[in-house]
C-alpha cells in the first residue's frame, strides 16, 4: 500500500505524526472519521433517549426505567455487532468490514427517527448497535497494522481522542435543536431529528469502498496463513492456545470495568443534569413550555463539557501510557474514574457545577485511550481484529446490564417515596453504587502484561 521510497524512518526525537506519508494520514482520517461518526451515533441516542421515551411510551410509564432498557438492548446489539464483525474483518479484510459497519449504523440510526412504538424503536437500536459494535476493533486493527511501529501508540490514542469531537457535535446538535424547538420545530419532536442527522455518516462509506485498500501487513499474512493453515479471525484458535487466551480474558475484564462503568453510570449524567435543571427552573416559576426547551439546551451543554473533558483525558492518558507504561496509566486512571463518578452525582446540585461534568469525562474516558492503545498489543495480525472486538464487545453483554440495573436499583431505592426530590436522591445513589466496578479493572490490571517498547505479537505460521 506504501511504496518504501516513500517511507520517513522516524528520529529519536520527531514527534510520531512526522513518521507518516499521505497513504499513512488517508487510513488515519478515514479511520478517525469512522470512529467520530459511529461516537457521534452513540450520543445522539443518549440526547434523544428521554425525549423518544416520552413520544412513544403511554402517559406514566417509568421513563428512566424504559430508557435503561433500550439502552441495554443497544448495547446487546453493540456487543454481537463486535464479536461477528471482528471476526469478519480478521478474515476478509477491515476496510470491506468496516465499510458494511457505517453503512449499517447510518442507516438504521436514521430509521430510529420513524419509530411508532417502543418495541420497534428498541429494534431499530438493537440493529444499530450491531453496526456501531464492529467499528472500534476494525479502525484499531487498521491503524495498527497500516502505520509505522514508532506512530501506532500516538495515533490510535489521538483517534480515540477525536471520537469526543464526535460526541462534542451531537451536544451542539442538541442545543441547536433546543433553541427552535418549539419554533420551526415541533415541541417533543427534537429527538427525531437528532436521528435523522445521524444517518448522514452512511456518504463516508462511499470514499471507503473507493479508496481504502487493505494493510499490506494483512494482505501478506493472509496469503501466507492461506499456505500454512493459519486461522484468521477464528474464536477456537483465540482461545484455544493460553498465549491468546488469557489476555482476551483479562482484556475482555480491563473494558468491563471501563464499559459498564460508562454506559451504566457516566452516560446517564443527562438524566441527572435535566432533573437538576427542571427543579431550578420550577422553583423560578418558569413555565412548562420553557422548562423542555431549557432542558434540552443544558443537556447539550452538559454533553459538550463533558467531551472536551474526555479529550483532554485521552490525550494526557496517551501521553502516561508512552511514559509511564500502560499498566501504570490504567491504575490511576480507574480510582480516578470512580472518585470522580461518585463526586459528580452526589454534589452535581446546579448549573454552577456544569465544571464536574468535565471533571468526570476526563477521568472516565481517559481509560478509552488506554483500550485503544493496549489491546491490539495483545494479540497478532490474524486474531488483532477479532481479539480487540472481543475484549471491547463481548464485556458489553454484562455492560448492557448497567443500564437495567441503575434503572432496577433506582427503583428499589425509591419504593415508597412521592416527590421528586426524594426519586432524584435514589437515583444518585443508585448511580454511585454501581461506580465501583470501575475497581473491577485494577483486578484485571495485576495480571496482565506491560506491553510498553515492546513490538506487535506476531505468530502467522500458527494453524
């Protein structure tokens, strides 16, 4: 894919983007943009999650309590979309497999916007998560196996490190859709254009099928693996040799922790943020109309300061983890994330302590950089693909579980109480309970592997 003459061997002090030709920074953008556009996805679904809620559900349904279902029925779908796709993209190549991945996430995002009912609006989240599931491991396999050795770890933090750009323009759609709401929009409808705004990644697939091609890294180890009976993309072969196995297990661990953590507590700071927000307006006696549209501004707000956060986090984690080790940075990272989750839904009281949001994005999704950079080191050319998505996915089956049980335990903590101030503190509390599985992946962390300087495993003549 890179002529040799065109290769820039890197110097003991250029920075890592220096080492790169312009077939380098094509798969570098169109795997970043993949991975942007799949995150923006995923936050559009949390902005719209309580507004779609309230246009399908019937009046007095539990409106967290739904919401947690389709988000742990997304999440399902996200963790089945990356175990079949990791594979795939093992076996026929991750720019063809990621291309299906887009299209599939654009396209059914979109369709989210013409949801009748829950049941269908939860399909429609389910088909979507399968999508959104196989594009991490594959834009990780990508670069890993495109790019030179000296640029992989500084590249792959820096795309993870994108992705918030991503969910930085979902909370800006969000405030642009809550200013007109009510206007040119219809009033409760923002959710359903925040949908449709999501199908528009699908045109990336397009420069995909054209102009990516495969890494010559794959291309050459799949010719060989088809002379020498090596198994590409095949879970026997992952777990039937303890030199594989035993890090996808601890690996797949390390992103439960991080995962369950996020989606099962973090990402539910909206909720948290527009309750907030509705008992400040109404204590002002502003009214009802006014009250929704506020509250979809500030949930935006909140989504943006919490990204610029998470940028940040990924950045300074990329920087530790070359530094320090990536065993290290994960230790601090994953007290951090729990201090930091506990402090913001248990003192989060106004719009002055927007600042926590920032906090608590940093500290959560600095950890993703980590997942970026560590697990395609754990596993060679023909598994790379396969064994990332496993880690990254397959935990999501018990992530998919957070939401259900936030909404469960909220709901047993508030048996019995009426007025929503006492529904609010369950839910807090509820919120903060389950933050001490980001202590789960400092267990994981104690067996794994310090992989800092050293080269990609590599085992091709393997059957």
């Amino acid at each position: 894919m890179t002529p040799l003459s065109n290769f820039r061997a890197p110097t003991a002090s250029a920075p890592w983007w220096r080492t790169l030709n312009r077939s380098h920074w094509f798969v570098f953008a169109v795997a970043c943009l993949a991975w942007l556009f799949d995150c923006l996805d995923q936050q559009l679904f949390l902005l719209a999650r309580n507004g779609a809620m309230k246009a399908l559900l019937p009046a007095g349904a539990d409106l967290k309590l739904y919401g947690g279902y389709a988000t742990a029925i997304f999440v399902a779908g996200w963790a089945t979309g990356g175990l079949i796709f990791g594979a795939v993209g093992d076996r026929i190549g991750r720019a063809k497999t990621l291309a299906m991945t887009v299209l599939l996430y654009s396209v059914c995002t979109g369709l989210s916007a013409f949801s009748t009912g829950w049941l269908d609006f939860a399909l429609f989240r389910f088909v979507t998560g399968l999508g959104v599931g196989g594009v991490f491991g594959l834009s990780v396999a990508l670069l890993a196996d495109s790019l030179p050795e000296a640029a992989r770890p500084g590249a792959l933090g820096l795309m993870q490190a994108l992705s918030a750009i991503g969910n930085i323009t979902a909370g800006s759609i969000a405030i642009g859709l809550g200013l007109i709401e009510g206007d040119k929009i219809p009033a409760g409808m923002a959710w359903k254009y925040m949908f449709l705004i999501g199908a528009l990644p699908a045109f990336l697939c397009v420069f995909i099928q054209i102009r990516l091609k495969e890494p010559e890294k794959w291309v050459k180890a799949r010719a060989e693996g088809r002379l020498t009976g090596a198994k590409f993309g095949s879970y026997a072969s992952l777990f039937g040799e303890a030199r594989w196995r035993t890090p996808a297990l601890l690996g797949m661990m390390l992103c439960v922790a991080g995962v369950v953590g996020l989606w099962g507590v973090g990402f539910f700071s909206p909720e948290l943020v527009g309750d907030v927000i509705e008992r400040s307006l109404r204590a002002d006696g502003v009214g009802a109309d006014k009250i929704a549209k506020a509250k979809t501004v500030w949930t935006g707000v909140n989504m943006i300061v919490q990204n610029l956060g998470a940028f940040f986090g990924m950045i300074f984690f990329t920087k530790a983890a070359q530094r320090f080790g990536r065993r290290p940075a994960f230790a601090v990272a994953f007290v951090a994330a729990f201090l930091a989750t506990v402090g913001y839904f248990q003192l989060f009281n106004s719009k002055a302590d927007i600042w926590m949001s920032f906090v608590m994005g940093f500290c959560q999704l600095a950890l993703f950089a980590g997942f970026a950079i560590y697990l395609p080191e754990l596993f060679p050319t023909r598994l790379r693909s396969t064994g990332t998505s496993f880690c990254y996915n397959v935990g999501r089956f018990i992530a998919a579980s957070g939401p259900f049980t936030l909404g469960e335990l909220q709901k047993a903590l508030a048996a019995g109480v009426t007025t929503p101030e006492a529904k609010l503190a369950a839910f807090r509390s509820a919120a903060c309970y389950i933050s001490v599985v980001f202590l789960l992946g400092l267990v994981a962390l104690f067996f794994l592997k310090e992989t800092k300087g050293q080269p990609l495993p590599e085992d091709t003549s393997q059957p």
